[in-house]
C-alpha cells in the first residue's frame, strides 16, 4: 500500500481549512481519495493519499494447492483485492454451456490478511470471452450472474469495434501471446472510454519467454498511442506464485510502455476501483444502483402503526395494504 503526499502552500494567514474544500474536490476529480489531512509548518497543507492496489486477473487452476499460494502471494505482496479469471473459449458454432465458478471457500482455505491492513484479501470471480465470432458472445445476462466481472478478448478488428461500442462488458482484453492481425483505431477506443471500459494488458507472459515478451511490448505500446493512457488496467494473469510482481515493480514496468508515473499508479488502483463499480451497475437495470431503508430501522413506532392500519396516504402505503383495501 503506497502512500502519496499533496502539498498545497496557502498564502498569507488564512486557516487551512479554508482550502481543504478545494484540495478534496481536486482528489476526487483525480479519482482518488484522502483520509487524513496533516498541516506542515504552518503555512503548508498536506494531505495524505491511500492506494489501495488491485490484481483483477489470476489464472484459475484445479489445483487448490496452487491457488492458495497465489492469493496468499497476492496478499503479501499488498494486494486487496483479486480476481480469479475464467477463460471460456468456444471451440465450435454450437452453443455451449457457460462454466460456473468455484465458490471461494474452495479455491482458499482462509482468506489470508493483506500486508500494511488489518482486513483479509478480497477474492472475486472474472469471466474472460475469447471470440473469434459474434456470435459467441451471449447477451442474457443471466448466463454471466455468477461472475463479479466479465471480459473479452477479441481476435479480429470488427469484433474489437462491436466490443467498444456495442457489447456489455467491463473489461476488453488484449492478447500479449501473438502479434495482433488489426491495429487500434481511436473512433472506437474513445467510444470505450466513454461508456467506461477498460483495456487490459498483462505481464505474466513476458515473464514466461523472451518471445512473448516482445509482443506484449508490441501490443501494449501500439494501445497506448490509441487511448493514450486512459482507462488501461494492468494485470497479472498468473498461474504461478513466482510470475507475481509488486505493485510498485509494476508501475516501473509501464516505463516500457510508454505510461507515465501517474497513469501507472492508476492503472492498479484508481481504474480497479472504477472498474468494480461498472460491474455493479451492469448488474442492475439502467446502470441504477437503490438502497431500501428497513422498516424495523425507522425510530417512531407510531408512524409505522398508522402505516399496518392503512391511515396514511395511498402513496405511501405498502402494495401488500393496497391489494387487500381493493380486495375488500
């Protein structure tokens, strides 16, 4: 877990708390968020920032041996949360049936305790699509309700297009394994940045051979001069402990691909982050996330006696007391 420092030097004798206002309207439009501010000599304020760093792609293996280790590696690393990734590719123009996940008290024992936080590591579940065809991409959205996050990986340029433009998805995947047979156009890159997806690129398979690593360079270079840094998430993809890296040994790795400081601490803390709260509005109709207040919760019984006897207004009352008036 990092720690940055803001320092904003107020002029004059005026209280810092009058631009404390302001420096907290600059973290959140930076999409980022601030705990604790501290004041520096008077004259200076600084206000402390906390990365909360984010792994959304871990291979899923069978071995529960394996998958143990690398959530517990993933923690030690400073990691809180994780996703363990589920890759579908449909081999034929049947339609097959959509895997379901494993439940997390399979894959893991116990959750083991983040380093630097006194709360254990988040485990979600992430489908990953790889479509050679349109048509392998099902829009019932009951078929994908057991994962938290759903990704594809397109194969050739117009399926890349229906992926930033059309397909409800979170994440798009770019392939670092081979060399891409389309180039990345920006009409449809910042149409996707504009409905709030995120382009992936993983390390995992640099690390594996001296050829992938080329290719992922590749890759991950050309997609940076289409959405020049925005909305890029950088992951893992693991299978092994070993193929892990830091948080911070990540952010010096994006120096190899053309991202700078900032865009690369975001790309595992602040587009993570974003990236879970699209997948909870995809879940929902219209992207609409509601709260219902409970009635046991509410301080006046005498308010909730008159609403059971049906003395209040009709819009207020409950459906339940409405279907009964009309009844009798």
């Amino acid at each position: 877990m990092g720690v940055w420092y803001l320092t904003i030097h107020v002029r004059g004798s005026a209280p810092w708390r009058k631009y404390l206002g302001a420096a907290k309207n600059f973290i959140s439009h930076k999409e980022l968020r601030c705990f604790a501010p501290h004041v520096v000599h008077g004259s200076f304020l600084r206000l402390i920032i906390m990365s909360v760093f984010m792994d959304l792609n871990l291979t899923f293996s069978p071995d529960k041996n394996n998958m143990e280790q690398l959530i517990d590696t993933a923690a030690h690393l400073g990691f809180s949360t994780v996703a363990v990734n589920y890759t579908f590719e449909p081999a034929t123009k049947k339609k097959q049936a959509i895997p379901a996940p494993k439940p997390i008290d399979e894959l893991i024992a116990q959750l083991p305790i983040v380093q630097g936080r006194s709360r254990p590591i988040r485990v979600l579940n992430r489908l990953t699509l790889v479509m050679s065809e349109l048509s392998h991409f099902r829009p019932n959205p009951t078929e994908y309700a057991g994962y938290d996050l759903l990704a594809v990986q397109p194969t050739t340029e117009k399926l890349f297009h229906a992926a930033c433009t059309q397909l409800d998805v979170d994440v798009i995947s770019v392939s670092v394994t081979e060399k891409l047979p389309f180039f990345f156009k920006r009409a449809p890159v910042n149409v996707a940045v504009a409905r709030g997806l995120v382009f992936e690129v993983s390390y995992a398979s640099a690390i594996r051979d001296a050829t992938m690593r080329r290719y992922t360079i590749a890759n991950a270079v050309s997609l940076m001069q289409a959405c020049k840094g925005k909305n890029v998430l950088l992951s893992s993809a693991a299978a092994k402990p070993l193929e892990l890296r830091g948080p911070y040994d990540i952010i010096n790795l994006c120096s190899l691909i053309g991202l700078s400081d900032l865009d690369a601490k975001r790309s595992v803390s602040c587009v993570c982050r974003s990236l879970l709260l699209h997948a909870e509005t995809r879940k929902t109709a219209s992207g609409a996330i509601f709260t219902q207040k409970s009635c046991s919760a509410s301080p006046r019984g005498a308010g909730e006696g008159s609403a059971r006897r049906g003395d209040g207004p009709t819009a207020k009352r409950l459906k339940s007391q409405l279907t009964d008036e009309s009844r009798i």
